[in-house]
C-alpha cells in the first residue's frame, strides 16, 4: 500500500435537493410548512459537513433559513 499526497478530492456528482453549498453569507432561503423542518436538518447537517453556519426562524407559515457564516 502506498501513501499518497497531494491528491485533490474529486467533486462531487451527487445531486443536492436543497442549494446550501450555493449560498453566500447573509443570503436566504424560504420553505413552506411542508418541507421545512426536512430543510432545516439537511442545512444542519450541511453545515457540520462543510464548516458553514445556518440560522433559520419561522415567518408566516413556512420557514427563512439564512447562511450566517
């Protein structure tokens, strides 16, 4: 076996349901009553994958996620 360095980690092919990765700090995304909560995990877990930090809040009947950091 042979120890490498150097070697880039490929992107990644996957498809992503929600744009997280996309988004710049202080910029937001709105999600109705039906999808909210499964978009609030996905974004938590994005965050701790990737070193990002989200904030969200409920408004009317849905919920605004925003990239904080």
């Amino acid at each position: 076996m042979k120890i490498e360095t150097d070697i880039p980690v490929p992107v990644s092919t996957r498809s992503r349901k929600y744009p997280f990765m996309d988004m710049q700090v202080g910029e937001s995304i709105w999600f109705d009553e039906q999808v909210n909560g499964r978009a609030y995990r996905s974004a938590l877990s994005t965050g701790t994958r990737h070193g990002l930090k989200f904030v969200a809040r409920k408004e009317d009947s849905g919920i605004r996620i925003w990239r904080s950091e």
